[in-house]
C-alpha cells in the first residue's frame, strides 16, 4: 500500500491567513514550514488514488503530488474519488474544487452525507456542474473500496465511529436518516493483498475501545495532534475551551495521547493535524526529540509512505 502525505494541517492551515502568532509568522518567513490542511491520498490500484478529506487545499495538493496529476489523455484523472472522514468545513471545502470532473463519488457516513446535503447544500449546489455518488462508508465490518466481495479492488475499508460531535452549521439539522451519529470516524484501511494496514484519525475527542483494537495491528497509525497540551488553545488565546473540550485529545499531559501511541506496534505512528499554535509546528521545537523517543513521528508535507 503505498500512502501520500498532502496536508498535515488543523482547520486554517500554517500560516493561518487572519494570524501573527509565532507559528504563523515563521511559515510566513520560511516557506518550507507552511503546512496545508490534513490529508492523505491512498492507492487504491494502478492509477487509481482516493483522497481522505477534501480539504480547501484539495487543488494544489493535487498540483503537488505527480502521482496525482492528470493524463495521459485530457480529462483522465487517477483520483477516484473522496473518503470522508467528518463533515468539518475544512474537510469537505475541497469538494466544490473538484466540480469540473465528469463525477465525483464521495464514501461517507449517513450522517456525513446528511449534513453535506442538508446543512451546505451541495447535492444542490453541485448538480449543474457534475454528479456526485454517494457510497455509505462501512461502519460493522471492512468492505472493498471498489466492486464487491469477490471481485473488488485490493483496498478495504472500514470507519470507526469516534464521537457524535457535529460541525457548528449542522448543530440544528435533524438527525441522519436510521439514527446514524456516526459524526466523526477514524478510517482502517487495508491491503488485502498482504494484510497491510493503515488507521487515519485526523479528530479525536475521545480514543474508544474500537479504535483501540483496530491500532493495535495496524502497520501505520496517523492521529490527530491538534494540540500538544490541553491548556494549549486558552493559553494562547485562539479558544476560551480546552482542546478536549474542543473535541481534540492533546498529545501530552492528562489524557494526552503520546502514551498511548508509544506502546502501539505499528512500525510508523505519526502525528498529523496539527494547529498554527502547536510548538510541533517548529521542525527545531524540542517536542520532537522527545516524541522521537518514542518512536514517534509528526507527519511531513508531501511524504510517501510504502507500507
């Protein structure tokens, strides 16, 4: 399986475009530490790429990547279609950007789907552009990414529902259809080739007991690392709430996630999403060495991971 970093970024990116703080400054001052918003591309087969989350960033991450860039004829695109791991503003923006395709299949929760239709509007919006398919993102058990059982592709894939927390716009929307509160999830996607296998968790408010087993053998883990401590968003004025509060466990501290992460076996686990006021945002900050230790990665900007 063969993963691409695009984005390692919290909703607003690095610099954050309304913001002076230190982080913000120095990506403005050196271009080599901007950061855009959280995403990874996954390779679903010979010239056929699904991304996780269309982030506002969606078209020059795409510029960035080769594997993703169009041709040889036209109009031909190896990006197959989008997976969904929440509803956020800065994971479905990015949806809009891709209306010049002939279609766009979307895999997501119902009640990512219903908030997206209901709330933005964008079955709506989008039908004079281009068709958008919607395929319901296994929740009980892994299915294919593409074709059935049999003669699917080599990927599966699986959402693990993580918390019920909707986006602000969609606080007032009915409930999706069947009860689903799946809100937010982790993904594990699977190679079924090799037994492969990559979990992305790019929120986390809590860490359930599903996410729990589903880490423990996976090949690759990238979680949410919004925050390095819980105090992190008071102290620095960007929210009067905590970062759990927020819906992001921090990285260290009471609750903090770096334990948990250090006793996982997957050969990579790797910190993504990551705010404009997160120290890690610094390459030299000290966080690194200390995360580094145990064996603990923060996700770079257009890395390639071969699993």
């Amino acid at each position: 399986m063969r993963l691409l970093v695009l984005g390692t970024a919290a909703g607003g990116g690095v610099p954050q475009w309304n913001c002076a703080c230190p982080g913000c400054a120095a990506a403005r001052a050196e271009p080599g530490r901007r950061r855009r918003h959280a995403s990874i591309a996954v390779e679903a087969g010979a010239g056929r790429w699904y991304i996780v989350n269309a982030t506002p960033d969606i078209g020059e991450q795409i510029e960035e990547c080769g594997p993703l860039h169009p041709g040889p004829e036209r109009r031909a695109t190896p990006v197959a279609g989008v997976i969904l791991t929440d509803a956020e503003l800065d994971h479905t923006l990015g949806l809009p950007r891709l209306r010049e395709a002939d279609g766009v299949r979307i895999v997501a929760t119902g009640a990512v789907r219903s908030a997206l239709s209901a709330g933005l509007r964008l079955d709506r919006v989008l039908a004079p552009y281009t068709r958008l398919t919607w395929t319901d993102l296994a929740l009980t058990a892994p299915e294919p990414l593409e074709g059935g059982p049999l003669e699917g592709g080599p990927l599966e894939v699986q959402g693990i529902r993580v918390s019920g927390k909707r986006p602000r716009y969609a606080v007032e929307l009915p409930g999706a259809p069947g009860g689903d509160d799946a809100w937010v999830v982790a993904l594990r996607i699977r190679d079924r080739r090799d037994g492969r296998a990559v979990v992305y968790a790019p929120a986390l408010g809590v860490w359930p007991d599903e996410l729990d087993r589903a880490i423990k053998d996976a090949d690759c883990v990238l979680v949410d690392g919004t925050f390095w401590d819980d105090e992190e968003p008071r102290r620095t004025g960007c929210s009067s709430r905590t970062s759990t509060e927020m819906g992001h466990l921090p990285i260290t501290g009471p609750g903090g996630t770096a334990e948990r992460l250090a006793d996982v076996p997957a050969a990579r686990r790797l910190y993504t999403h990551l705010n404009n006021t997160n120290p890690l945002v610094d390459p030299d900050d000290a966080g690194h060495r200390r995360l580094a230790a145990s064996g603990i990665e923060v996700a770079r900007e257009r890395m390639v991971i071969e699993l």
